[in-house]
C-alpha cells in the first residue's frame, strides 16, 4: 500500500528536520544515513524515496531555515 502525498512530505520534512540538527551537533561527516532514517523511525530503504543520494539530503538540509543563535 502506498503513502498519500501529504504523508510523503510530512516524512521528507521530518528527515530534513532531524538531519539539519545532526548537521548543527555533529558537522557534515556525522551524519549517517542509516542512523538518520532509525532516529525517524522510517527504514533506510525508504530514504531512497525522498533523496537521490546523502549528498542530496545534505545540499536540501543546509537549504533549511536555521534558527538564529
């Protein structure tokens, strides 16, 4: 059974939103994908679906509004 549209980007926001706050903790060499995906409670095949690649997922992330410090 496939994910509704609004489920699918509901998903992409909440990888994106975990990965710019592993960036912020952790710099562009700590994030895994693997890890990300668990942190999510969303499996690591289904990253695939939402980005191309980690380099993708890292280039959509720091597009991402940073909270000013």
């Amino acid at each position: 059974m496939g994910h509704s549209r609004a489920e699918k980007a509901l998903s992409r926001k909440r990888i994106l939103a975990a990965a710019a706050t592993r960036i912020r903790e952790a710099g562009l060499d700590g994030i895994s994908v693997g890890e990300l995906m668990k942190s999510v409670n969303l499996t690591h095949g289904g990253f695939y679906g939402h980005f191309e690649s980690r380099a993708h997922l890292i280039a959509a992330a720091l597009e991402q509004d940073w909270p000013k410090v």
